[in-house]
C-alpha cells in the first residue's frame, strides 16, 4: 500500500489550532454539537441528491449517525452513513477554514484583544471540525464517498503543523458509505467517553437533528432463573417471631448487554403543534439551526392549508444586521417534505427588505428537486412568499405591542433601516410598513413615536402630518421652521436619519392624512389672515424687491411669510422642489 502522504495546513487553521489545543479551555462539550452537525449535513446532502439519483443509496439505505464510546480507553467514534468524502475532499475539507462560523470566528478575534480570548465565542461561533481538537490529542477520519472506490483516513495530533492521508486497508474497519471521526481524548477529558455523558449533551444539543442519532448503551433486563437455594430464617412481619421458610427455587438476576439505542427525537419542530412546543423549544431550535447565541426577539409558527400547504417557523433575531444590501445571507432554510432543499433561496421567499427574518419553510407542493429558476417561475412560491411576508409582519407588529417598550426599541435599532427599505421596495405592504416606522417628534425629547401616536395627538382642526428633516436631532429642534408650529402646539416629526425622509416620501399619506414638510414654500398651518397679509405684502414689497436684487440668482423668491414668530427671516424649498435635506443627501450620494 501507498505510505501516508502528510500536508501542512492552510496558516489560519495553524492559528486557529493553536488557539482550541492552548486557549480554550471552557465550553468544551461544544466539540459534540459540531460534529453532530457536520454529520447531520452530510447526510442532508445524501438525501438531498439521492432524489434524483437513487443509486446513491445503493450501499445501504440508512441514513443515521451512531456514536460508541470506549470509556476505559478514552475513545469515541461519531459514524454517520452521509455523503462521505473523497480524497481531494478530505483535504480540501480538513486543512483548510471551510465553516463561515470559523470564519466569523477568527475574524471576532483579530477585532478583540488577542490577549483576552473569550471562550464563550467558541460557543457562539462554533470553530467546526476543528472543535474536535478541544478534547482530544489525536483524531482519526475514516470516510467513504460513493464517488469513490477507496476509503480514506486522515489522521492528525493536536500538537502538529499537518495531518497526513492514507487509504484504509484494514479490512475491519471498511464502511459501506459515509464518515467515521475517531477521537482519542485528552487524558482530562476521557469522562466524555461515559455513555450517559454522551447521551446527556446529545439530548441538550441535538434533539433537532433530523436524523435517528444511536448511542451505544449498556442495558439489563430481568429474568428468573432457577437455584438452589437453603431454607432462610426470615421475621414475619405480624408477630416479630422468627421462623424457617422454604423459599421457592427462582431468583431474579439482571442480565446486561449493550445495544444501540436512539437518543433524539427525530420529529421536526416545525411538525408539531404549536400548542405543544415551549417558547424554550422554539428559541433552542433557533440558535442550534442558525447558530446563534442570543434569543430571538420573537417567533412565529404557522401552518398553511388550502391552496398552497407549507409550514414554517419564522423568528425575528436579536442581533443587529449590518449589511442591508448583503443578499446572501442564508436566513431562510427550505424543505421540501422534511427533505432539507437549500439555505439560498431565501431572495425568491422573501424580498430583500426582509431578510433579517430568519426560519425554517417546509413545503409539500414543490418538487424535491427545486431549483433556483424553477422557484422563480413559480406560482406556488408567489403564493407562499405572500403569506411569510404576511406572517413576518404580524410577529413585527406583535413585538411593538409588547408592554415593555424597550423590546420594539431595540427592533427599531437593529432591523429599522430595513423597514424603510420596505418603504421604497414594496408598495403593496406599505399599511403593515407604516404602523411599524419610528421618528424623533418635536414633543417629546429622546423618545421616539409611531405614526399612530402622531395621529392621535393631532389638533381637531390639524388636517396634515407635519415633518422636517435636518442632519442631527438639535439642527431639527432649533430650525426657525418649527416656530409657529411650536405656538400653535402642533407636533412636527423630526427625521434625522437620511432614509426617513424618503420613506415618508414613498408612502405619501397615512390615514388620509397627507405628509407635508415644513421647510417648503406655501406651508398652510389654516391660520392665513388674507386682508393682513395684503397689508403687509405691501408694505414690504421694497423692501423684499431690495432684498431679491442683493441676493440674486441665489434665490428665487423673497417673500413675506406668516410662518415665523421670533426669527427675522427663513430659507424656504420650492414646492415641487427638493428639500434642503434631500439636496444634501443627493450631493452626498445618488440614490
Ligand atoms: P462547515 O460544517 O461549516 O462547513 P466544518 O469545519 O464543520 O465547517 O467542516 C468542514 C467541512 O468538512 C464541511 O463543510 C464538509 O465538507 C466536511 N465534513 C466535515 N465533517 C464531515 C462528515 N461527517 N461527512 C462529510 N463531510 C464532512
Ligand atoms: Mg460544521
């Protein structure tokens, strides 16, 4: 046989296994859940291509994961029956940084001080494959593709540059497809090797793997055999008088042996009754399934019948996403009847504005082999699309009427750039858009207000939602604009943000009340005293004309206003002009 061929690592993995063999310390058992989860995709991928090429299953139609642990030698082995991989996968896989998490993971850490490594961002991220390393000096990976012949093993110690491949020859250890990880445990970690450890984190960290996971148990059963047995002095229980008894010949012994036995509930969540799943539930599932570390700030699950049937759990996260124009952002996983589909077709079941939403959708209606194109062709995923988005702002809508209102504050800050987003993108939903903005008011200091709110706190005689935008909160609260409207106790939204304005703009109206903004020309606050301001027009007519020809092209009009009760003189926009803050915005950026 061909010797072992040895390989160095790509430098970042060096540095990463650095850091799990010398830093990391806590949080250890996370090694489990990775390895669980690298399993339960590879068997994703299995089943997910065996829909159209049922030879894939030809080497045993199993699809699980098994774990056996060897406690007095400190081993275990994680078995899936996956996709495997071949050699050229195995190093492409094992030696390079392949998970997006470890990624995440490593980049976390150029950003903090290298000096206090958190532990606990191991948890959060996940390191991947290379987790394996927190609890164990060496691991061995036996794995079979069915695109391969061979098996092959890659083999490598905590304390090493490199890893070294080489075929499987022993005859003992041949799988007929998938993945066997050998790990040889740190002489402090060989209590992970107890198989009710085991069973323990896996009923913690993978009861939503969607595959049968064994573990190897030992188990008793009774049984009555026949002895020999002399006759026993035994005190009866009335009296307290001891006296001889024959007892019958049978006694009951425990018989033990060792057998597989399933650890997880393979039932998705999703699956069941809503009733019937905790809050608990539902937030565990989350984090596990998008790797999350916060719980999610609201959730929602829902069935649909009738002309499109599809199941979905949706959740509304906790963290803040920075890249509103970031497509790609894997937030939405598909099935297609329980069968795992894709994480990248979340642009077709969601518009773009909404892609913080994260979940899960499980149809019954489409194709196992869906595809991109056929997803957008779809009148099925029209339908379906509708609902979610439905469904989405419904949980929106549901967190801004919790009780404590620092829950929607802290949804307004992380997701509420994307919601006028929405403003501009999606005409159709904006009355569920609308209720959900926020703005700064003139009548009230930090606190932001709805639309809702605004309107209610109208004059009886006001008709219009008044607005003025300016660069900060105190440029907007100080402008001359504001003065009359102040007296007239007439509350004025304050847009600080550079999209507020153009989201405002986009929805034109809400609740038949128009926006109007303070800073343009011919601003009618209903207060116009006709013969007044004849009078005075004429009597500042030379004085505007005196005041028109110093200032030139530079202004259009001057004019005498109403609109000011303390300042000398305003710069007003043109009606069907931009407003200042528009222009400011349009030189800084096209939009
Ligand atoms: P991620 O799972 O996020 O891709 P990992 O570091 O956990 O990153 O795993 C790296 C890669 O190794 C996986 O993407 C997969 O290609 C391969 N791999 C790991 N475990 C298995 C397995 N049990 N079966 C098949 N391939 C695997
Ligand atoms: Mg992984």
């Amino acid at each position: 046989a061909p010797p072992a061929e040895k390989f160095e690592y790509q430098a970042e993995v060096n540095r990463l296994m650095d850091l799990i063999v010398h830093s990391l310390y806590s949080n250890k058992e996370v090694f489990l859940r990775e390895l669980v989860s690298n399993a339960s995709d590879a068997l994703d991928k299995l089943r997910y291509l065996s829909v159209t090429d049922p030879d894939l299953l030809k080497d045993g139609p199993e699809l699980d994961i098994r774990i056996q642990t060897d406690k007095d030698n400190g081993i275990i082995t994680i078995t899936d029956s996956g996709i495997g991989m071949t050699r050229q996968e195995l190093v492409d896989s094992l030696g390079t940084i392949a998970s997006s998490g470890t990624a995440k993971f490593l980049k976390t850490l150029k950003e903090s001080q290298e000096a206090n490594v958190d532990s606990n961002l191991i948890g959060q991220f996940g390191v991947g494959f290379y987790s394996a390393f927190l609890v164990s000096d060496k691991v061995a990976v036996s794995t079979k593709s069915p695109k391969s012949e061979k098996q092959y093993v890659w083999e490598a110690e905590a304390e090493s540059n490199s890893y070294t491949i080489r075929e499987e020859k022993d005859p003992e250890k041949l799988i007929p497809r998938g993945t066997r990880l050998t790990l040889y445990l740190k002489r402090d970690d060989k209590g992970f090797a107890h198989p009710e450890r085991i069973q323990k984190l896996l009923k913690n960290y993978s009861q939503f793997v969607s595959f049968p996971i064994y573990t190897w148990q030992e188990k008793g059963f009774t049984k009555e055999v026949e002895v020999d047995e002399d006759p026993a002095e035994v005190k009866t229980e009335d009296d307290g008088e001891t006296k001889k008894e024959v007892k019958k010949k049978t006694k009951t012994v425990v018989e033990k042996y060792w057998d597989w036995e399933l650890t997880n509930e393979t039932q998705p969540i999703w699956l069941r009754t809503p009733k019937e799943v905790s809050t608990e539930e539902y937030n565990e599932f989350y984090k596990k399934t998008f790797n999350e570390y916060l719980d999610p700030l609201a959730s929602s699950h829902f069935t649909t019948e009738g002309e499109v049937e599809f199941r979905s759990i949706l959740y509304v996260p906790a963290t803040k996403k920075e890249d509103i124009t970031d497509r790609k952002t894997k937030n939405i996983r598909l099935y297609v009847k329980r069968v795992f589909i894709s994480d990248d077709f979340d642009g077709e079941l969601f518009p773009r504005y909404l892609s913080f939403v994260k979940g899960v959708v499980d149809s019954n209606d489409l194709p196992l082999n869906v595809s991109r194109e056929i997803l957008q062709e779809s009148r099925i995923v029209r339908i379906m699309r509708k609902r979610l988005v439905r469904k989405a702002f419904d949980m929106i809508l549901g967190i801004s009427c919790s009780e404590n209102r620092d829950e929607y504050e802290a949804f307004w800050e992380n997701y509420g750039k994307f919601l006028k987003l929405g403003c501009m993108e999606d005409k159709e939903n904006h009355k569920r858009i609308a209720p959900l903005l926020r703005f700064f008011s003139s009548q009230s200091n930090e606190e932001l207000i709805s639309l809702d709110e605004y309107v209610e706190n109208m004059k009886p005689e006001q008709k219009s939602i008044y607005y003025i935008a300016g660069d900060s909160l105190s440029s907007a609260k100080n402008t001359p604009f504001l003065e009359k409207l102040n007296e007239m106790d007439y509350e004025v939204l304050l847009l600080i943000d550079p999209m507020d304005e153009v989201s405002l703009t986009n929805l034109n109206s809400y609740k038949d009340k128009s926006f109007v903004d303070i800073s343009k020309e011919d601003l009618d606050l209903g207060n116009k005293n006709e013969e007044r301001e004849k009078e005075l027009k004429q009597e500042y007519s030379q004085t505007c004309d005196w005041i028109k020809k110093r200032l030139g092209e530079r202004v259009a009009r001057v004019d005498v206003s109403n609109r000011l009760s303390s300042s000398p003189c305003v710069l007003v926009a043109a009606k069907f002009g931009w407003s200042a803050n528009m222009e400011r915005l349009m030189r800084a950026q096209s939009i």
